[in-house]
C-alpha cells in the first residue's frame, strides 16, 4: 500500500518481546543507512539501542521510540494472530500496531524522505531507538544512552517521542510533559504467632493500616497550572502464611507516587518517612525514582511547531497535556532538551486486537516531515 505500511507490517512481525529487538533494529539501521545516516549501535547487556544521525552540530532534533512490545497474551483470544499484520475495516491490526512500529516507522519514512529532500539541513537530525522500554527496569535503555550521552557531550535539543498520545484522532492531543514516578517498597516487621495468642505476637498489619490509611487519605500538594495534583496509589499487599490460624511475621506494601513540579521526589520520602515514624512502624523502606517530572512550556519552539504541524497535517487543535504514565522523554528531558510526544490514538495499546487507523498511519510521516522541516530546513 505505501512505504509505511510496508515497514510497519515488517516490523510487526518481528516478535520483538522486551528486550528482545528481533531484527527489528537492524532493518532500520540497514534503511536509514542507505540514505546517508551514520548508525551506532549502543549494546548494554541483553538491551540494544540505535543512535542514527544525518548532518552536524547544532541544533539537534532527535526522534525516539522503541521496538520492543508487551506480550500479546493468549493468542487465540486475538482476531487476528499478533505477530501477523492484518488489515480489517481501514485498520491495521497486530501486537505493536500502535504502541509503537507504527510511530518507528513512520519516523524512519520521515527521516529518509527529509535527508532525501534537503541533504544539507542545518545542524543534526537523529533517530534513537530502544529495545527496553516496555520492561520494568529501564535499566539499559534510554536511561543508560542518556548517561552515555552525558559522558561524551552529545546534546539534544529537541526530541519528539512517538509514543501513542492521541485521544481519539491523530492529533487530537500531544504530551507536552509527564509526571514523575516514585515507587516504594515497604516491609513491615512482626512477630509471628498463633491468632488466639496475640499477645504472644506482633501483627505487621494491624501496625501499618493506620500508616496506609493516612498515606492514602494525605493531600501531596495542590498540583499548579501544568500539572495535577500528587497521587499516591497502594499497588500490593502481601503478608502471611496462607493459614488462618497465623499472625504473620511481616508485610510487604508496594505503593507509587506520580508527582509534578509542586512536589519533590525528596520531599515525598520525608513525609512518607515521617508519617512511619510516628506511629512507630518497625520497618525497612526501599525506593526507587524511576523518573523526574519535565515540561515543554507554552512558547517552546518545539511545542509550537508541533502545534502547528497537527492543524497542518491533521486539521485539529491539539491539546497539550501532562497526564499518563511515563515514556522515555523522561530520560531525554534532563540533558536539555525540549520534549513533545506526538503519535497514533492510544485506545487499543497493550490489548488484545491492538490496532493502528490506516488513515492515521499514512499522515504520520507528514507530522513528522512537517516537524523536522519547521526546525531544520
């Protein structure tokens, strides 16, 4: 049908689990490579990530996105097998779909079209992929590129993400920044005993209900004018034996903070901290900050341009938003750059039957065209 849906398909059946790429990698960088684009391949462990660049100096626009995909889950569930693209109904259907081949090959058409119609650019133009973006570490991904990048000086000065961020049309709505996710891990320590002599035992539970109960009723901050406020959720409990008869010996509680700029990450710890310590908890507490909060301002060059290429490209006004969970701007974000995710509707990301609209797949070039231009050209 087209360039794009040709390498989407392509790279919809590459079973491409985290952190596994499956080729997906090397079908980029042999396609960017042909068009002029120095590739690096950036290896940390069992994760691989790709760093091609066309041009030199400054000013740098990066696009980022990953390969890799969640479990498609029991495939007899699916309409469609997931690793199979499918067209049905003006939608192409397949595990990563949208989340997120359609956006890698959208950027790579992108990309090879710009250089093609303007092979001496200003400054750099680069595409940075992962294959460990959808694990729950994060470790050897974008996370660890970026500190590569610190260490050899490589600046980016904007990065548009590719992640699903659309509502219900292309366009529609684009992440102008995200929340920063704190979790922790709680254990609570007891004394294990028999329920009919509690005097004997001490119950880790009935010590830190009252601590989750004012953990989860705490009003974090009032959130300000680009973000919401602070939210503290409890995601697992787990404690005792499995009998009946048992006072437990410990509880584990694992709980996540999604906070903007009116909070910090500190800030979250003292007062989580503060609140065991005074209903005398014994406890061991770790944490874990997968993420700093960041925001692309009213004004920012990129933010605007990609304002402007949705009522181009798409005819709408977008909304820009915080909200969501994380991407990997979040790494790219504190070495400088302006962040905005842009890509398809995120309705069926990470179900059964994911799909990408046609229409949508065949003007996401365009977005991104349109970007690189109003930037580079």
């Amino acid at each position: 049908m087209s360039d794009v849906f040709d390498l989407t398909c392509e790279l919809i059946r590459r079973r491409s689990l985290t952190p596994d790429h499956a080729g997906c990698m090397d079908l980029v960088a042999t396609r960017l490579q042909k068009s002029g684009f120095r590739c690096e391949h950036l290896r940390y462990g069992e994760v691989s990530n790709l760093w091609a660049t066309h041009g030199a100096g400054a000013p740098v626009l990066a696009f980022l996105g990953h390969v890799d995909v969640v479990p498609s889950g029991p495939e007899t569930d699916w309409n469609s097998p997931p690793f199979e693209p499918t067209v049905r109904d003006g939608r192409l259907y397949g595990r990563g779909a949208a989340d997120m081949k359609s956006g890698v090959a959208a950027m790579t058409v992108a990309l090879e079209q710009f250089v093609s119609r303007h092979a001496d650019h200003a400054g750099t133009v680069a595409l940075l992929l992962t294959s460990d973006e959808e694990g729950p570490t994060n470790l050897d991904g974008v996370r660890r590129v970026a500190q590569h990048f610190r260490e050899t000086g490589q600046r980016i000065d904007w990065c548009v993400v590719g992640e699903p961020s659309s509502r219900e049309k292309l366009g529609d709505l684009i992440r102008v920044g995200r929340r920063g996710s704190l979790s922790m891990a709680l254990t609570v320590h007891g004394v294990q005993g028999h329920v009919a002599y509690p005097e004997l035992a001490s119950n880790p539970i009935h010590a830190v209900a009252p601590v989750l109960a004012e953990l989860a009723a705490a009003r974090w901050d009032e959130g300000n004018a680009d973000f919401p406020p602070t939210t503290f959720q409890i995601s697992n409990l787990h404690g005792g034996t499995g009998a009946l008869n048992v006072i437990p010996g410990s509880l584990t509680v694992h709980a996540n903070f999604r906070f903007g700029t009116a909070s910090s990450a500190e800030s979250l710890r003292e007062r989580t901290e503060a609140i065991l310590k005074r209903h005398g908890v014994d406890y061991a507490l770790e944490w874990n900050l997968s993420g700093e909060p960041f925001h692309s301002p009213e004004g920012g060059m990129l933010r605007e341009v990609v304002i402007d290429a949705c009522r181009k490209v798409c005819g709408i006004e977008p909304e820009p938003s915080t909200g969501g969970g994380t991407s990997d701007g979040r790494f790219v974000a504190p070495l400088g750059a302006e962040v905005v995710e842009i890509g398809p509707v995120n309705a069926s990301i990470h179900k059964i039957d994911e799909h990408v609209a046609l229409d949508d797949l065949e003007r996401l070039p365009e977005l991104h065209m349109q970007i690189a231009e109003r930037l580079l050209r």
